[in-house]
C-alpha cells in the first residue's frame, strides 16, 4: 500500500465510506487510490463549500462522518464558511488536506500557506501526516477524534509524497470516547429547582433535539409547568405528528426576552444559555432575564438524553409525554406571500421528509405550518453563515436516499453554493428545492433597521437589493442539470411541489414570494 490507499482502506474500515471532494494536484494520489477501494463513494462538487456543506448534511442524518478531500490551503479556506455551520452545530467531518510534497514546501510555491493556523480555526482536531507508514494511524485517530462527543470537525492534512509513498498500513478503527454521565448529584439538583415552584426554563439542544430527548422534555414540562425550548438553530429536530411539539428559541432577540419573561430559573442541557445573535446599540447581549439564575443539567460532552431521562424519572416518573396530533393546513390559493407558501408545504409534507432549511426571512411561520405534519427531520442554519442549505441537502440525500429532501432556500444565500445543484444532478439524488425568490437580501433589510443604521440613501438600498437584474433560477438549474418550473401562486406552487415529489431526481421551483420587508 502506498499512503493514500491505506488512509482510505482504514476510512473505509471505521466505517467512513463517502468522500466529498474537489481535488487538486496534490490529491492525485488520493483520487487513484479510490478505485483500489471500492466501498468508498467519491462525490464531486464543484466548489469546496459545497464539499463541506455536503458533509455536514450527511453526518447529520447517517449519524457518523463523511469524509472530505480539499486542495491545500485555499481549498481549505473556500470550505470554511460550512464547517463553521458543521462546528458551531457539533456535526462530526473527517477532512483531508493535500499538501505540498514535504521537500517542496520550502521554496514557497503559490499555493503555499499556513494549513494548520486555517483548520486550527475550528477548534477541532488537527494533525499533519508526517510519513506513509503513520496514514492508517493518523486516520484512525481523526475518525475518533470527529466523533468523540460532542461532535467536532477534524482535519488530517496530507503532503503529496506521504500520499505517494510506499509502506502504508491499514489501521483498525479505534473507539471514540463516550459520553461523560451526569451525576445523580447534579439531577437531583435540577429536580430540585423544578420542585421549587418558580417559574422555570428548560432549554435544551444536540442530541436532546430527537425523539428519546424531545418525549424526557415533554414530560419534565408537563409535570412541573417548565417553559421548554429547543435552542434556535438545532443541527437536526425531530418534529411532526406522533412526537412532542417544542418550541424553538427565538432568532430575535425582542421575541426571546418576550418567550422568557418572568423567568426566574434556566435550565440548560446540551446546548449553552441563550445569547443575542448579534450586538444591537443599547440592548442587551445576554438574554437571560434580569436576575434569573441558570442551572446546567449536562454540558455539550455529556450524555444528554440520559441526563433528560433521568430527571424525567425524577420529576415526573408517572407523567407521559404530550404528542403533536397529526393536523394539516389546507392548501391556501391566491398570489404567493410569507404565510401561505409555508401552507402548501405543510399540506403535502410527505412521510419521512429531511427538511434543508435556509428559508430565513421567508420562512419565519414555517413550524407552525408543519407542525402537525407527518413526522420528518429539520435541519438548521447552525452557525448562521449562509449557503449551507443546498450543500446539506446533498449530503442528507446521500445518507438516506429512501427519504424525500426538500431544501427550502432563501434566494440570496442560495447562490453562494448554487453549484450544488449539479452535484444532485451528477448524483440524480431525491431533493426537491424551493426557492424563495423576493429578489432582495431581506434579512439584512430587517438587520439594518434593527441596529438603527440610516437606511433612506439610493446605495444602502441598492446593497441589499437582488433584482438589478433579476436571477433566473429556472435557467441556472436547467444550465445544471436539474428540472425547474416557476411558481407565483398557490396554486402553482402545490401542483409544481406535488409533482417534484413524484419524480424520481432533482428538481427546482422558483416560487415568487415578496419580502418579509
């Protein structure tokens, strides 16, 4: 084995078996060594976000790591918006840099750089191959070291001729670290508070976003009156007819000082207390209120449905948990608006469905819409860099192929990785997008009201605005690969959605909905 066939080999055996890549000269032999092993899956994007973004899609719906392939440095770079996403939400991702040959790095090619301060970045795991015979180990130790909990980005940088070389040795998986229990001390503290009969919230986040978590919520809040939360943006939320119905934190800051006021205690499990997503003149950051106490039940490294669990068992050892009846809107008609796409999608969500959600401005009312729908998963804007949605619904369709991807995508962050609609072209993967098409940035409109900048002037207006001249998406998917129609009604919208989830393959809508602002 040379370098690059054992790091592979021991991918594979650890159970990673797709690779995510756009390559470069210095992965060559990387890209010759997928076909010595089969069971690896290489799927090309045409830029490295969209490699990413893919990934972190796909580890958050199969439940363990995708790999990805990256050129140096600046493919790195180009990737760094979506593993911000991947690191803020905990999704584990298994990267692999090519790097210049080891005797070639001193003469300081163009595409030298500093890869370890960019991965560093991330707070992750980093190491660089330093000969042909560690690979298998190095990549071992990464598998582990994304999955150790809860979750992280690792990054194996890998200079070409440690990839060329000869005397690799395929490695055994190694073990993540499980998850630290919470003690009976720090539960039975927690009851405590729920006992004490002030008012109480209990926001929770990560793995307590599914079914086990999400029923231990339901039925420490109905026994004790708790306030519940998921914070705002979960990497992956269980949700529909048949499991409790919890609401989320809000995005804005105004609207999460109204969900808590008169809260005197927080409660947090697997995710931290609730901040300001960004700083406003004269308003607060931190938006505990005023003199509330917080109370952690299990950090982000901890077993946090066990912890859930077991304070259920305490506090409400008698008590079920309360289930979302299944309920539908019915199908709105009439010119589209921010209210009633959000109700054809609710009408004819189907069983199963993985949800990519990058709606932002435009779908604000889209949980209550499908709240009642039949059950489904949501995947979230986890760091809130933008142009996540249509990566993570290529990676989703890859992981679970029998299911239905529906990514909703806001127009502006959508092209930032429109390339990926290639990918589910080259792919023929089952994701339908709908594109929400106000032709503005409308959620930098709301921003620029909200932090009090003038906003009269003819070149503040134009920054934010997307219709000079207006994006055809109908013809950029076409250009792709990928089916489209356009919507401007109601009406439009259910046929064109409708028959995009009876085709097998990708498909488009364009769906005219004006801003929220």
């Amino acid at each position: 084995m040379n370098g690059a066939q054992s790091l592979i080999r021991t991918l594979v055996d650890a159970g990673v078996d797709v690779c995510f890549s756009n390559p470069g000269t210095s992965e060559m032999h990387f890209v010759a060594a997928l076909d010595s092993v089969p069971e690896m899956r290489a799927v090309l994007a045409l830029f490295e976000g969209v490699v990413t973004g893919a990934a972190d899609g796909y580890a958050r719906v199969a439940g363990k790591p995708a790999a990805t392939l990256l050129h140096l440095g600046p493919g790195l770079g180009n990737g760094l918006a979506n593993l911000h996403n991947a690191r803020r939400g905990h999704v584990p991702v298994v990267n692999v840099i090519g790097d210049h040959a080891t005797y070639h790095k001193k003469y300081d090619a163009p595409l030298e750089s500093d890869i370890e301060a960019i991965a560093g970045s991330l707070n992750g795991w980093v190491r660089r191959s330093g000969n042909s015979a560690d690979v298998g180990a190095d990549a071992a130790f990464a598998v582990a070291a994304a999955q150790e909990a809860p979750g992280k980005v690792a990054t194996l940088i890998l200079p070409a001729d440690v990839s060329w070389g000869d005397g690799g040795v395929a490695v055994k998986p190694m073990p993540p670290r499980a998850p630290q229990t919470v003690s009976d001390t720090t539960v039975k503290a927690v009851a405590e508070v729920l006992r004490a009969g002030e008012p109480v919230a209990l926001l929770v986040g990560g793995p307590a976003c599914r079914e086990a978590g999400l029923r231990a919520v339901s039925r420490i809040a109905t026994a004790t009156g708790a306030k519940p939360f998921v914070e705002t943006f979960p990497a992956r939320l269980e949700r529909g007819a048949g499991l409790p119905t919890i609401e989320r934190l809000a995005y804005l800051a105004e609207q999460v000082q109204w969900q808590l006021e008169g809260i005197k205690h927080v409660i947090v499990a697997g995710t931290k207390p609730p901040v300001s997503f960004f700083a406003y003149p004269g308003k607060a950051s931190d938006l505990v209120p005023e003199g509330a106490q917080v109370h952690t039940l299990a950090e982000l490294d901890q077993d946090v449905v066990g912890a859930l669990e077991a304070l259920a068992d305490e506090v409400a050892s008698d008590v079920d948990p309360v289930l979302q009846e299944p309920a539908r809107p019915a199908l709105p008609s009439g010119p589209l608006t921010v209210q009633n796409w959000v109700e054809v999608i609710g009408a004819l969500l189907p069983e199963g469905a993985i949800i990519s959600d990058e709606a932002n401005t435009s779908g604000l009312l889209l949980p209550g819409a499908t709240a009642g729908a039949p059950r489904h998963d949501v995947l979230t804007l986890t760091g809130g860099a933008i142009g996540q949605g249509l990566p993570v619904a290529v990676g989703a369709a890859i992981a679970a192929p029998d299911r239905p991807v529906i990514a909703l995508q806001a127009d502006g962050s959508a092209l930032y990785t429109i390339s990926a609609l290639w990918t589910m072209a080259r792919e023929n993967l089952n994701v339908t997008t709908v594109i929400l098409n106000n032709h503005a940035y409308a959620i930098l409109r709301m921003e620029l009201q909200r932090v009090g900048a003038e906003a009269s002037g003819p070149k503040a207006k134009d920054l934010l605005d997307l219709a000079r001249p207006d994006i055809d998406f109908v013809k950029i998917a076409e250009g792709m690969g990928v089916p489209a129609t356009r919507a401007t009604t109601a009406e439009e919208l259910a046929e064109q959605f409708r028959n995009a989830l009876n085709e097998p393959g990708p498909h488009l809508i364009d769906a005219a909905v004006p801003p929220l602002l």
